[in-house]
C-alpha cells in the first residue's frame, strides 16, 4: 500500500465467527501485484441462495454482467473475486475471460458454470488473464476453511488502507444465524478506477425473492448513502449469500421478506451493511474526516437524499471541511444547486450541536470558538433543516484533502 | 491576489474600444478588501436595454433577485457590482442592503432605483453594508469614463488571479456595433464562494424581447457549458445593456431576435460569450490544464450535453488530466454513471487525434508514447464519441489539482 493506513480506520477488529456453509481461500495468482493475496474464493454449500445488487452505470464490467444474467438462474456454488484486473471496458475478451473463470471455478467447485459468482477490481481496459486462475482455484477449494475472514478482505483490497469485515447475529425462531460481511473500499492505483465490493454470508434460510427484497432495501439506506467522490464505478456489487445451514440447527426457511421472523435479521443485515458502508466512506481516498451529513424538513425523503448527495459531493464543502472551516455558506450552495425545493429563508444549519445559522441568516447567537473547535474533530455531523415537510435522508462522506489528489493525479509526475 | 498568476492566462490582452453610451468608473469603498478597488459603475444612456441570465440555485442572492424583479420593469440606467462581500445568505439585512445601494446609486445617476441593476461577489453570509456606497457612487456617476474597460474587470475580481474583458464588432445593415464584456471568474476567498459574474455592452439598437433571446440563446453554448468543480453559485449573473447609441449612426432598432439583419450581431455576441467562458475555465481554481470535452454520437443533444458535464465534473478524470495521463477508463466511468443512453462497446475516446479506444475496448493502434505526449500539453481535447446518434455537446473545464485543495482547505490550517 503507498499510503499510510487512514487514520479513521477501526481502533478495534472484530473476532469474525464461521458461517455454517460457507469456507474460504485466498491465493497469490500473480494478475498485478507480487508478493499480496489477489483472489478469494468462497465455497457455497449446496441450496445457497444469493441476492445482488449492482452498479447502475450505462457502462458495466463483464463480471457485473455475468453475475446479473445468473442471479435469475438461481443457486451458487462459489465465489471468486480477484483484485488487480477490473476486467471492464475489455470488448469481447472481458466476456470470455469471465467464462473461462467460472469454468475453472466449476471443475474446482464440482458445479455448474453458472453457479459460480464473479467480480473483479483494479486496473479498467486491461484484459484479464484468466489462465491464472487455473494455477490456483483446485487449490482453493481443496484447502478452504471457515475462518479465513480477514485474509479475505484483504485480498480483495486495492488501495484501500484497511481490510473491512464485520459481523452480526440474529434469531429466527429463537435460532442463533450468522452474518459476515467483508467490503473493499474506494481506493485506486494508476492508472485504475476503483470498485466498491461488498459480499456478506449468512447460514439463514431464506428463499431467494425474500432475500432479494431484503438486501435491495438495506443497501438504500447503507451503501447507496455513501459517497466519496460522486464518481460510480462501473463494477460496484454486493452480494448477499445464505447457506441455509442454520436449518439443521432448527431454524426455519422463510419465503417471504415481511415475514415477521425475520423482523430480527432484516435489522442485524441493515446494521452490517450501514457498518461496512461507514468503513468505505472512512477509507475514502485521502479522508481525514468521517462526516454525516443529515437533511430533514424536506418535502420528500428522495428530495433530502438528493440535496444531501448535492452536500456531500461538493467539493467545496469537502474542502471546506478539510480545512475545518464550519462554512455554512457553502451548504446553502450545494442546497440551492440541488434543484429540489428550498426555500432560502427558512433554512437551518448545525455542526454538531452548534446551529450556525437559522431562518436565512447567521445564527444571532454563532459562536465562532465553539464552531472552531468543534471543526477540530475527527467526526462531523452536518445537519441541515430545510423547513418544508417531513422527509429525511442520512448520508455518509469523508472529507477533501491533497492526498486525494496525490493518490489519483500525481503518479505521472 | 494569494495565488500566482494562472500559466493559462491570456498571452495579449484586447484593446477594447468605447461602447456608446456607456461610461465607467471604479471606487475603493473598502468593502472588506484594503488597496484595491472593490466598485464598479457603469453609466447608461437613456433608453438602454437590459437583458439577464441568473443563477438556478433555489437559494439565490438579494442583488439576483433584485436584478430578476427589474428586469421585467424595463429600462437600465447604471449598473453597480461590488466584490468583498456576496450579500447571499443575509435574510431581511440583505434585500434592505440591495435597496439601500439601489437607492444611492439612483440618486447619483439621477434615475429611479428599479433603473439600477446590482451585483456582489465575494463572503457569504456577512451582511453588507451599503453605507459605505453612499462615499463612492456620487464620485463615480460624476467622473465616469468611456475607456476604464480593463479597471472595470479588476474591480469585480475575488481570487481570479487574471482580469477578463474581450471585445468584438457586428455591422447591422452595415452600420458598425461594438460589443464589450467582462467576467469574473471562479476564485474564492476564505471562507467565501465564488461567484461568477459577467457583463456585456453594447450600443446596438435592440428591442428588450429580442435581446433577452439573442442572451439565453448564447449562453446556452457559453457559460452554461463551462465547469470548474460543479459547484453552482447562489449568485451567477451575466447580464447584457443594450444602449441603442448606434442610431444615431443609422442603425435600425431591431423588434426580433431572429430578424436576419441581427445574425452578424448573434454570432459576435456567441463568439463573445464563449471567448469570456473560456477565460473563467482558465482561470479555474488551481488550473494547470484547459480541457475542451466534446461527445459526439449520442441520442440528443441534451443527452450529450449531460454525459459531457459528467466527464468534465468527475473528479477522477480531472486528476488524471492533472497527472497526464489518458486515463479513457474513468472516462468511461463518468460516460456510464451519466444516466444517459450509452452502449459500452460502441464507445470511442480519443485525446486530441489520438484515438485511445474503440469498440468498448482499448484502440488496437493505442500508442502510450504519443498519448503521454500529448497529455502533457497545456490544451487538452477530449471527444467521446457514443456511435447511438446525431447528438452533440461541446463543454470547457480544467484539470483539479492540489492547488484547488489548498485555495479551498487549506486557509485554517
């Protein structure tokens, strides 16, 4: 890694259980790096049901497209995740290496092609050689075990600073299920783009639409409320296995999301996923600051989503940030470009506690120590009430520094 | 000025003749900035045309509103622009700062307030005090000048580290028009926003109605296709006066903007525009490099238009411009999270006549030495061509660099 590790990284690691089911590998295939872990492989015990959610980019990475067509086929008997090769913009080589990875992944797995989920992240337009897999994927399956979760994580790593894992528990009818879950963050190296990459494991049984349902709305409020630069990658998933190993242990298989015994889980999964999210946002590229930025009084929830990403994208209010400046008038910029309803005059802005200004103007009672000091922190809630109605929207960012531009501008220099 | 000139400054400057009917003054008013002067006043003839294009922030400045609610008044007898202080963000104290300046100017210039259109620039969020007008206007009314063209551009500079003025003619039915504009461009100052303001003149005889038409048209291509950092200001304003002067030398007073006798006219005034756009991408906070996106091949021109300001606001494009390096990756990034039409294998992206890739893949001919050559110019074209359509866009930027990080973040620290 060329950068130091973020200084917002997680002070304590968690002691990541087995999921029942599920077993991993990691290998040193040689696609970019020398002398790291550049693949992961998952075994899936028979009967996993998978979930995803992909990038909404016009332009996807073949593995994003593989994984799409055979999520509807339903079943997975393997995951194999690769860093170093994004194997996106690749024309038809992209395709083929994507079908040769999961052929070499079938004969290790013993299943069908089809069965073995993909996804790929680091260097974009470059071919993929999928031949390397071949050196190593029969030996990931012969030798995966339940307790390689960390080494998961970071075998998946780009620039990121930290490897991301995290886990939860949760009862279904009084049985104990498992969910871990590991994510890459938005990290790059010349010249690439990075990928978001998340895949969480569960030994719940849970049909497949149900989990589906479940994963799509947890990411709303976690992932898709994360932005580090406002730039999509073309290769962002997250995948949500469950084994349904919990069944031996008495837990039963449930169809449907609502369900009310899944009340437990739907939490625990929402919880991983905004803890895994808030890890990407903190090892944004160059952040210094973790900051939350929170709209309400909007005259819908979509309406302060939006004005919250117009905040958290403003490179005006990162950089602001960066410098610790509580620079109210730069938010009521980023409100006003936002094009969704505002009204100037009624708009209210805090830094924590301290309210900086109120019905369109400084507050009367701004205190420009206290608002100092509170800058100083290393994390910052940005509250802005509009006023209007009632929506809200809670969104996730870090803040705007020189090692964003060093880490993504500087390496020809 | 805190930053060196911009190395993308002009290389001569334009002799700008006087526009009849115009007279012009600046003033130090010692608004917040010392040793420098901080007002501009422009005189106008009776009977001058006035045009205006305004910011679409939903949170816009007094003097914006000012200046929309006037507009449909009719009639122009000065305008007066301030820089050191936005007057945005500034409640009931701003809409009585903007009356009680329009109110000074008028008595200088001897005409009714709603005649006298404002402008601000610089700290959000301070109230203004207009006071300190009633020192200057008077001073100003009485000693305006015809030729104080390039004083009138630095007056109204924050941190635009090079002044903006340029110059053309049009002959309507073969009487000669002069046409003179100025810009500021987007600079900040700790802890203010920047605002983009600009201001043509000229004394062609042209109804209110045509003339509003001929400005939003042209600003169409213009301004609205530039972009430093995405960040839309509270307090844009490009306003254009029309004195009608040139009568007196024979030139007919035109009712319609689309009377063929004002297409010389319309093509000097785009000409104009783009010639001070280009100058505020140039003096892009921290630029090092001016980018000129075109895409070409897409589904409308809107559609092209939007996928070219996704490319030109993406930040890792921008850094990758800074560091020289033909990164077509992220430009596939930022063509696909566009949300527009685009079909990944159908793409072509080229850096000036190097094409770097084609058909959803990296160009088979793709030179490295020659690309990296070319990205070390000063003048970058980008041209993605979608291969869906007829649809076209053509947008200015510049590159991001740690200079923009340091004028923006950097001034607590």
């Amino acid at each position: 890694m060329p950068y130091a590790v973020s200084p917002l990284a997680p002070k304590t690691w968690p002691d990541m259980p087995p999921v029942p089911g599920v077993t991993i590998a990691t290998a040193e295939a040689g696609i970019r790096y020398k002398g790291r872990t550049d693949v992961l492989y998952a075994g899936l015990a028979a009967g996993t049901e998978t979930a995803g959610v992909f990038t909404r980019s016009k332009c996807p990475s073949a593995p994003v497209e593989w994984c799409r067509a055979n999520l509807a086929r339903g079943g997975a008997r393997a995951l194999v995740v690769n860093s170093g090769n994004a194997n996106a913009f690749t024309g038809l080589k992209g395709s083929a290496a994507v079908a040769q990875t999961a052929e070499i992944a079938s004969r290790a797995a013993g299943c069908a092609p089809h069965e073995v989920f993909l996804a790929s992240t680091g260097v974009i337009g470059e071919p993929l050689d999928a031949s390397k897999f071949e050196a190593v994927l029969a030996n990931c399956a012969a030798n995966a075990v339940p307790d390689a979760w960390e080494a998961s994580a970071r075998a998946i790593m780009t620039t990121d600073t930290f490897p991301k894992y995290a886990t939860r528990t949760a009862t279904i009818e009084g049985v104990e299920v498992v969910i871990n879950g590991i994510a890459k963050g938005s990290g790059m190296i010349a010249p690439d783009m990075a990928t978001m990459l998340a895949f969480v494991f569960t030994d719940a049984p849970i049909a497949q639409p149900a989990l589906q349902t479940l994963l799509t709305r947890a990411t709303a409020t976690s992932f898709n409320c994360v932005t580090v630069d406002g730039d999509t990658s073309t290769s962002d998933t997250l995948m949500l296995f469950a084994t349904g190993a919990a069944a031996e242990r008495g837990a039963p298989r449930i169809e449907a999301a609502d369900d009310p015994r899944l009340a437990g889980f739907a939490a625990a999964l929402q919880d991983l996923l905004d803890e895994l999210a808030i890890w990407v946002a903190r090892d944004g590229e160059g952040a210094r600051k973790f900051v939350t930025v929170r709209v309400n009084g909007a005259t819908s929830d979509a309406s302060a989503h939006r004005i919250a990403m117009s905040i958290a994208n403003s490179p005006l209010v990162k950089t602001a940030i960066a410098g610790e400046d509580a620079n109210w008038g730069r938010v009521v910029m980023a409100v006003g470009k936002a094009g969704e309803p505002a009204d100037r005059d009624r708009l209210a802005i805090s830094f924590g506690d301290i309210r900086v200004a109120v019905n369109g103007a400084r507050d009367p009672d701004y205190d420009e120590a206290a608002a100092s000091a509170y800058m100083s922190r290393e994390d910052i809630d940005l509250t802005v009430d509009l006023g209007l109605g009632d929506g809200a929207a809670r969104v996730w960012t870090c803040d705007l520094t020189k090692t964003y531009i060093e880490i993504n501008g500087d390496y020809r220099s």
